[in-house]
C-alpha cells in the first residue's frame, strides 16, 4: 500500500480508503448493501490488514448505522492506526434544523457522530454537501469550534462547486480559520467533469482529492454489459447518472481489453488510472463482500502505462467547455500546471 499525503496537511492516507456505505442498510440504503457487524468486521480486519489507514463513513449512511457497526466492530483494536472522516450536512430527521450546515446542525451532528463511533476525534470532518441558506462564515466558524474543542482534527468539503471552495477558503484565510484539506468528488474515467474546476481548484490550493464511488456504482467493474444493470441499479439506485450509455460501454470495453492483457480485473485498471490523475490522494473503495474489496485493493499496486492510459483518455476524454476552450485557442502559452487540467491536449 502506498499513503500520499492528504492537501497542504501532514497528514499521511493510504491511496485507498475503506467507504462504508454499505454497512446496515437500513432505510433506503439496503439498495446498496446491508453488511452486518460480524461482516463488517471481516471487511475491517481485510482492509487494515492491507494498509488501508483511512475508514469513510456520513452520520446519513444507514441513519447512523454505519458509524455505530464501525464503532462496534474497531472496539478499541488497533484504534490508534485507524484514521476515521465522517461528514455531516444531509437530511437526518423531521425537523426543521434536521439538515444544511448551520452551526446548531454541524455541532450536534458531530457530537452525535462521535458517540456512534466511540471515539473522542474525528480525524477528517467532511461538509457533506452545499447549503445556500446558512452563512458560510458560520459553517467555518463552526468548523473552527470542534477543532479548538478537539472533536475533529481536520475539515473537509464534498460535492461543492469550485467557487463554493473558493469561497470558503477565503472565508477561513481572511478569519484565520481551519482550511479545507480535502474534497471528496465523485470521478471516473466515465465521469470527468471535475477536471473542468474542481481538480485545478485542488492542485492551486492545495486539497487532496478523495474520489467517491471511483467505479461509477459497480459499472466500471468490467462485471455488466449493455443489457444488463448494477446490482445497485437493479435496486433502484440510480447514482451516479449515466447520460452517454454508449460511450459507458465503450470506456468499459477497454478497461476489459487492457485488464485482460495485464493479467487483472477491468476495475483495477479503472482505479489504477484514477490514482495518476492530479490531486488525486485516495480512492474511497466500498463492496458487499471479502472478494470485491480485495479485487480493489490489488489496485493500489498497479501502474498502467503511458500507452494504457492514453488508450484510456482517448475513450473518455470530454469536450472542453467555455471559457477552456477559448483559453486553449488564445491563452496556451501563459497557462499555468492547474490550468492544464482542464485545457488538455486533445487527439
């Protein structure tokens, strides 16, 4: 196993990291698993045995399920290795103040959240999601709160658009806040979008890249075809969305050719080239049993080739949108390295 370090944090992952999203499945979320204590902990024991240092879990997964099994099944063992990113924001109740980022919703959640994983910390604390209705000088504020209480050593943000990231960040330089470490984004070789913002927005200001759902809900994985669905779809989860069915299978056929010349499976080769990618720290990897996590994990030792990976691009890549495209015709001999991410060469 391999560990980057996370942002302009001195903070060391593992370039994989165990999501969780699976475990419980109460409420909507057996659509995507339901692994239950006594498996969880075979999962665990797998992962950190690997090297995997990171456990992703959301107070929303399996309403607080997911962070009561993960607290059950650590029960002290090796907790000290363990680093845990939990994230708040989502719908969790009835309530008027059940949901968003305001400084009442963000404390109580994690106070909440620690009580389910017993443990004092939480190593990562992700903004799960945007909220334009609270002020984000008050969700940093409180942000700053739990790390000076010491209830979260490091904040994070996730699915925010690169200039709620900017923002943000502004907020905390002018306040001398906590900054962001890390955004948790989904990105695939299906799925490039965050190369327009969100990865330059990395690389200029210094976030690690935690990718979420880095095969596309099972559809990279090289196991469906054309007429066939995920088990997650087939559930009726239908995250992420799919707009272009036919450039999928196209990008899943060379994932297939190039696993079966080396040797391996069509999603190791999908994570593989997800791990060159810029900014990219770790990949937050789930599955529903033993055989799916470690299929993942021989992914963290595999290394495509410059050939492979423009094989790979040549499949995916996607059209460069304004102003890219404009600054790639006017602006190409004064683009800066994060630039460059979203002003590819193309063939």
């Amino acid at each position: 196993m391999q560990y980057r370090t996370l942002g302009r944090s001195g903070l060391k992952v593992s370039t994989l990291t165990m999501g969780t999203m699976t475990f419980g499945g109460a409420g909507n979320f057996v659509k995507v698993g339901k692994t239950d204590l006594a498996e969880a902990k075979r999962q665990i024991d797998l992962c950190l045995d690997a090297g995997i240092n990171l456990i992703d879990t959301a107070n929303v997964y399996s309403n607080g399920l997911s962070e009561e099994i993960i607290g059950e099944a650590l029960g002290g063992k090796r907790k000290n290795d363990v680093l845990i990113a939990s994230k708040a924001r989502m719908r969790i109740g009835d309530g008027p103040n059940d949901e968003g980022l305001s400084r009442h919703h963000l404390i109580r959640e994690c106070e909440r959240s620690l009580k389910r994983l017993k443990t004092d910390v939480i190593d990562l604390y992700l903004l799960h999601e945007w909220d334009g209705t609270t002020p984000l000088e008050e969700t940093m504020a409180a942000l700053d709160t739990l790390v000076q209480h010491g209830k979260v050593r490091y904040v994070g943000c996730s699915n925010f658009s690169g200039w709620h990231i900017m923002k943000a960040l502004a907020i905390s330089d002018r306040n001398r806040l906590p900054r962001f470490i890390a955004q948790q984004i989904h990105y695939t070789l299906e799925a490039r979008e965050a190369e327009y913002e969100l990865l330059p927005v990395s690389l200029d200001q210094g976030l690690g890249v935690m990718v979420w759902s880095p095969l596309a809900g099972g559809l990279l994985s090289g196991k469906y075809s054309r007429d066939e669905g995920t088990a997650r779809q087939l559930a009726g989860w239908n995250e992420p969305p799919i707009r272009d069915e036919d450039r999928l299978w196209t990008i899943v056929d060379a994932l297939a050719e190039i696993g079966k010349e080396r040797g391996v499976s069509a999603a190791q080769v999908a994570l593989a080239w997800l791990l060159g990618r810029p900014a990219v720290s770790t990949l937050v990897v789930g599955g529903r049993n033993e055989t799916q996590f470690k299929d993942n994990i021989a992914a963290a030792s595999l290394t495509l080739s410059a050939e492979e990976t423009a094989r790979l691009d040549a499949v995916s890549r996607p059209p460069l949108l304004y102003p890219y495209w404009h600054q790639r015709w006017t602006a190409r001999s004064r683009l800066g390295p994060s630039d460059i991410v979203a002003n590819r060469e193309e063939d």
